[in-house]
C-alpha cells in the first residue's frame, strides 16, 4: 500500500469530523430560522399550543394576511428598502475614495485616521443614540431632510457608522493592486480619474461587495435609530417599527410577528443570492490580505 493511501485513510476520519461538526453548526444556525418561518405558517391554536411541535399539519396564511392588510405596510417596506439602497451605494463610493487615499498617498496623521477608524467600530451605538438625537434635531433646524422625524436622519447615521469598517477592509484590496499597474496606465495617458474608476474601481469590486452587505444588513434590520428619530411621522417608519403593532397589551401576536419577520428576512436572501459570487470572492481576498 502507497504513503498516499495510508494518508488518505488517516485524513478520512478527521474530514468526516470536520464535515458532521459543519452540518451540525449549520443545523444549529438555521433552526430558529425554520422555526419562525414555521410559526408564520401555523394556525393560531398551534402557536399558543403548550407543546409545541416542529411541523404543522394545517398551514395556514392568516398571519400573512394580517401582515398586508396592516395599514401603510409597503410604505414601511419601501422606505427601508429606499435607506438601505441609500446607505449601501453611499458608503461604497465614499469608502473606495476614502480607502484609495489611505492607501495609496502619504499625508500626515494617516496612521491616526486609520487608528480611529478602528476605535470608531468598537463604540457602541447604543453609547451615541442620545448625541446623535440632539445632533439630529439640530441639524433638523438648518438642514432641510436631515433633521429629526425624516429618512435623512437614517440615512446619514448608518453611513458614519458604515465607513469606518468599509474603509478599514477596502484599504486591503487597493494596497493588493501593484503600484506598476497604476504607472502602466499612467504611460499609456490614462488620467487618475480614468484610472480610477476604469481600472481600479473593478478589481476592488468584490470588496465593495462584501462590505455592502454588512452596510445593508445593519441598515434593513435597524430598529434603535427609527425608533429614536422617526417621533411622529409615521409615514417615515421603516419595516422594523411594523412589528410593534403585533405587540399588544392583551397579548403578543406571534403569528404576526413571525409572518413579518419573515417578509422583512425575503429581501435580505434576495440580496444574497444577487451578490454571492462576488461575496466570496470578496471575502476570500479580504482574508488574503
């Protein structure tokens, strides 16, 4: 018998290890999914049931209903769907220029800069909701769109807290672009701007990838900053603030809380089939560098 073969049986049992504990992890991450998406479909006597059983014998879409006949539901849907888009094609332009300038020009205190981007992710927002409302309502006084009660008040939190990390992981795939790329360009008469945007902007594409997906996630599920900001204009709530109505004195409506849950999880899956590919591939070179 070759060494091969004596190697391969020995990784056999590890990979099979490796494998069953992926599987059961996996398993583990994407239960409380099922289970919501579950408890959405369940009729009402199964959900307040006191023994509650992982399958349904009678599906049912009368939490959906429910869900869509709430009043100013697709405004809600629209407007987070609007800060979202917003926020993720913001924070990208401006951390690819932020990120270009930290890594490839040399000015003073840059060390300092990336030094608080890094000190700016471990603040927690919970720590910053209560300036920023007063900084909300006073910008709300001489900015028109950005004070208190409108989307600019959304908008403009989730891209300070975006870029920090978007900057942080973009400075790695422009420092991974040679320098002899950009002075070939410049031979051949591309301009900076050219250069920029032609040349540059592409490779580091994955990367922008990976970075607006946690910029879309944190801003689709937000539910401090519309609940601070957005006071008495309703008609300026996000997806997260329907769910309040499911929740009542009387009785929470876990049928409907679930149902929109799981509305509000579609968009998020949608957006991760569309950008898998360039995900990965993102992420793989963020772990490279």
């Amino acid at each position: 018998m070759s060494h091969s073969r004596v190697s391969l049986r020995i990784r056999r049992p590890w990979r099979f290890a490796a494998e069953a504990t992926a599987l059961i992890v996996a398993a583990v991450v994407a239960f409380p999914l099922y289970w919501m998406v579950l408890s959405a479909f369940k009729p009402e006597g199964e959900i307040q049931s006191t023994e509650p059983r992982p399958w349904t014998t009678a599906p049912s879409l009368d939490s959906f209903r429910r869900v869509f006949q709430q009043e100013d539901f697709g405004r809600y849907f629209l407007n987070s769907l609007f800060v979202a888009a917003v926020v993720v094609i913001a924070s990208a332009l401006i951390a690819f220029l932020a990120a270009t300038a930290v890594a490839r020009f040399r000015f003073r205190f840059r060390t300092t800069l990336l030094i608080m981007f890094l000190v700016a992710q471990m603040v927690p927002i919970e720590a910053l909701t209560i300036p920023l409302f007063f900084l909300m309502r006073d910008l709300g006084e001489s900015v028109p769109g950005i004070g208190l009660n409108t989307l600019g008040s959304l908008i403009l939190p989730h891209i300070a807290f975006s870029l920090p990390f978007a900057i942080w992981m973009l400075r790695g795939f422009v420092k991974a672009v040679p320098e002899a790329l950009e002075e070939a360009a410049y031979l051949d008469g591309a301009s900076r701007s050219r250069f920029l945007w032609q040349i540059l902007f592409p490779l580091v594409f994955p990367g922008l990838v990976a970075t607006s997906v946690f910029s879309f996630i944190s801003t689709w599920n937000d539910f401090l900053f519309a609940k601070s900001f957005i006071i008495s204009a309703t008609e300026n709530s996000t997806l997260p603030m329907a769910l309040l109505v499911f929740f009542k004195a009387e009785g929470n409506d876990w049928g409907g809380i679930m149902a929109a849950s799981t509305v509000m999880t579609i968009p998020v899956l949608i957006f991760f089939v569309l950008v898998q590919r360039r995900l990965v591939s993102g992420l793989g070179g963020a772990v490279k560098d």
